[in-house]
C-alpha cells in the first residue's frame, strides 16, 4: 500500500506537466523558463508529498520507492509527450 501511496505521485506531477503545455505557448521568448517552472514544481510537490505522506505510511521505504518510481514513469512520460508536441508543432 505505501508503494502505491508513492506511485499515486504520478497524478500531481501530470497536471504539472499538462499546465506547463499550456503554457508553453505564452513563452515563446523564454522556453528555458518552463524547465526551471517544472523543476521547481516537481521540488514544491514531492517535497509537499513526502512530508505529508510520512505521517500517515507505516512502510517509509517502499512509499520512498513509489515516489521514485513515479519520477521515473513521468520523466519517460514527459519526454514522449514534449517529442510529440514538438513533431506536431515541425520543430523536430
């Protein structure tokens, strides 16, 4: 259950991701600005999951785990999706 409560990570940090799509459109200057936005949120969100999520997990290194496993799964995720926006777009 505690690496599922890491995994269910995954979640936050796709919105991230779908609002930082978003908002790529508005920072055409400045797309180096998107990465430290997606940087920083991944910090604020995992910092804020863990921390949280330790007070109610009994197994804190199998959440530990899921919470890896989850930054894992969305880094693939992430570098699929930005390869299809920027195959859509006639960047690549």
């Amino acid at each position: 259950m505690s690496l599922l409560a890491g995994l269910s990570l995954i979640l936050g940090l796709s919105v991230l991701t779908i609002i930082v799509i978003q908002l790529f459109d508005y920072t055409k200057e400045f797309p180096m600005a998107l990465v430290g936005v997606m940087m920083i949120g991944d910090l604020i969100l995992a910092g804020l999951w863990y921390y949280v999520g330790v007070e109610f997990i009994t197994e804190v290194s199998k959440f530990k785990l899921g919470i890896s496993l989850s930054f894992a799964l969305m880094s693939f995720g992430r570098a699929l999706t930005f390869f299809i926006q920027g195959k859509k777009k006639g960047w690549i």
